[in-house]
C-alpha cells in the first residue's frame, strides 16, 4: 500500500491534498467494507476531512485506531473485513475460521484465527493472530479479506490439536461439496511433519 504524505503548508492541504487524500482514503476504505485505520488517515494527509466527517457522521468510530465510512450497511462478515483492515489487507483468516468460513467441519470457534506476516497486533481478546508467511496460491479473497484456501486450511488444522473425528469431518465436506479433491490434498500433505500427515491420510482413507 502506498503512503501518501501531507506534504506543503497547512492552508495547501486542507484545499488540495487533503481532498486527494480523502479520495484514496475511501477508496481503499472500500476494499474492507468501509473500514480503515487511522494510520491510514495519517498516510492519506486527510486528518482534517475526517475529523470534518466524524462530525457529520459520514465516519464512524468502529473501535481504538478503526474508522468506518457510515454508508456501509452491517454485514454478517464485518468483523472479518474490520481486522483485515487493520493489518492492510496483509492476512488471512486461517485454521477454525477458515474452516468455518469455507463451510468445512463443525469446528464452532470462539475465536478468529488469522495469520499475518507483519504487522502490530491489536488488543482484541477474540483475535488471535498467527505469525507466519503464507504464499499466495495458499490464500483467496472473500471480499473484503482474505482466507486460506480449503487445502491449505485442512493442512493447518492436521497440525493442530483437533481431534481426528473433527478433521476427518473437515476433510470430508471439503470433498463433497467440491472444494478440492482427494490427491489434491494428499500431495500438498506430503510437506507436513510425519504426525499431521498422518492424520491427513487417515482423513482421506475415511472419505
């Protein structure tokens, strides 16, 4: 994502820059449902055109350190889209949520598990956050965030603590509704510990 300065005195910004950036602002805003940062506010040199709106009520106050444009309608999904754009779309959800999130299992989780390269975590007991670089064809978008895929999701809960029922019934639904198919999973499986791939080739022979 690129920064955008304020940059020049203060009468230039607030009648020039300051609309520009106020332009980027909501277009990047868009890409997560209407949230954004107020690092983001700052990068974009638009402090005075939001405060402007915070005022008006076209901005919301959505949490410490996250705004939200009030046009956006609520959306089941808002708080995904809210902690991706925290972490500038950086990170993906992964693990139970994205388990839940591709229909995968009846993991029920009490928490949002997303993983993330960089980026400072915020203080969210509902959010845990996953410190680990994942390549590209392991994620896809959703909207408004990203989520690991269903091969790469059943390889990360194969190294958690689930129990084999529960990853079987994961592996499962990811077959029969079509999401990937068995060799698929069992090549990428060969990359993981012995004990995880393991559990995956016991998932597949239940399938």
């Amino acid at each position: 994502m690129s920064a955008h300065g304020a940059g020049g005195p203060e009468g230039a910004e607030s009648s020039g820059n300051s609309e520009q950036g106020w332009w980027v602002l909501r277009q990047l805003a868009d890409r997560h449902a209407g949230y954004f940062t107020t690092r983001l506010v700052l990068r974009a040199g638009c402090e005075h055109r939001v405060r402007d709106a915070l005022a008006d009520g076209s901005v919301i106050r959505a949490g410490l350190g996250i705004l939200r444009m009030a046009n956006w309608p609520d959306g089941p999904l808002d708080e995904y889209a809210m902690w991706s754009a925290w972490f500038d779309g950086a990170a993906a959800f992964s693990h139970h949520s994205a388990a839940e999130l591709h229909g995968l299992g009846r993991l029920r989780p009490r928490f949002l598990h997303l993983s993330a390269r960089t980026g400072r975590p915020p203080s969210a007991p509902r959010l845990v956050v996953l410190r680990r670089d994942l390549q590209g064809t392991d994620v896809e978008s959703a909207g408004p965030f990203l989520v690991t895929t269903p091969v790469r999701t059943v390889l990360d809960l194969a190294e958690t603590g689930i129990g084999q029922g529960a990853l079987d019934e994961v592996v499962a639904d990811a077959v029969a509704i079509d999401r990937c198919i068995p060799a698929e999973i069992g090549s990428a499986s060969r990359h993981l510990p012995p004990r995880a791939a393991a559990r995956v080739r016991r998932a597949l022979a239940a399938v």
